[in-house]
C-alpha cells in the first residue's frame, strides 16, 4: 500500500512540475513571438512591473543598460514589432512555490536574415494563477 501511495505522489508531482515548467516555457515563447510581431496588448500581458523588477542588457561592446522595466507594458513604436523570428534553447529552470529563475539560450534572426545570439536569465512569479515575467538579464554570445 506504501508503496502505491508513494508511486501516485510521485506521479502527481512529476506532473505537476513538468505542466508548471510548460507553462513558463510557453509563457516566455509567448513574450518572444509578441515583441517581434509588435503586439503590445498581449506582450504586456507577459509582464507584472512590481518595485523591483529590472530589466539588464549586456551590449557586444560590454557595456550594459539598465532598460526601465515599464517599457515592456508600453514601448516606443520603433522598439517593438520589427518582425524576425526568435528561437529559444537549453531551458534550466528553478521553481519554488510562486516564484521562478529561468535560463536559456536565444537564437534571433531579423526579418533582414541577421542573426544574433544571447543568454537569457528570466525572472518570475505567479500572479493569480499565472506566470508572468518580473525582470529579465540578456547576455550576447557567440553561435555554439
């Protein structure tokens, strides 16, 4: 009987964490698809700006800017739906309640056929019920 119980937690567990790792992993598709189609209603749905929320890009030439984490509810027109196409890799991710870290890799390519290529570190938290984007690290790197 222990045994059986064990194996339905166990089940019940692995479910749930590989839905809640769905969830975010379409959640950050999601994000990626709308900034570059320039749908700025449901990319700022993507998003809950909270006092602490932070947005930091590494630039090539290593500086970094400290992008004001408003702008990702309401960008600048020539900011946002520029088109190309984006590809994200390499998922690791830590979940813990409603909170959540996650890392990745991203392959952009601009509707010119210009490629780019960074390391993503999002932050994230569960708003009733939802996952939704509280800051964000973008790291530039070379093709593997």
């Amino acid at each position: 009987m222990n045994k059986i119980f064990f194996l339905l937690l166990f089940t019940i567990s692995v479910g749930y964490a590989q839905s809640e790792e769905e969830a975010i992993i379409s959640l950050l598709e999601k994000e990626s698809a709308t900034w570059r189609s320039g749908d700025v209603k449901a990319h700022s749905e993507c998003w809950s700006i909270k006092p602490y929320s932070r947005i930091l890009v590494s630039t090539q030439e290593g500086n970094s800017i400290d992008v004001p984490p408003a702008i990702m509810l309401n960008p600048p027109e020539n900011m946002i739906g520029n088109g190309g196409t984006s590809k994200n890799s390499n998922y690791k991710m830590n979940i813990n309640g409603a909170n959540a870290w996650v890392s990745h890799d991203e392959e952009s390519t601009t509707k010119e056929g210009v490629t780019t290529y960074t390391f993503e570190i999002r932050i994230l938290e569960k708003i009733d019920g939802k996952w939704k984007l509280v800051g964000q690290s973008i790291h530039p790197r070379k093709k593997n």
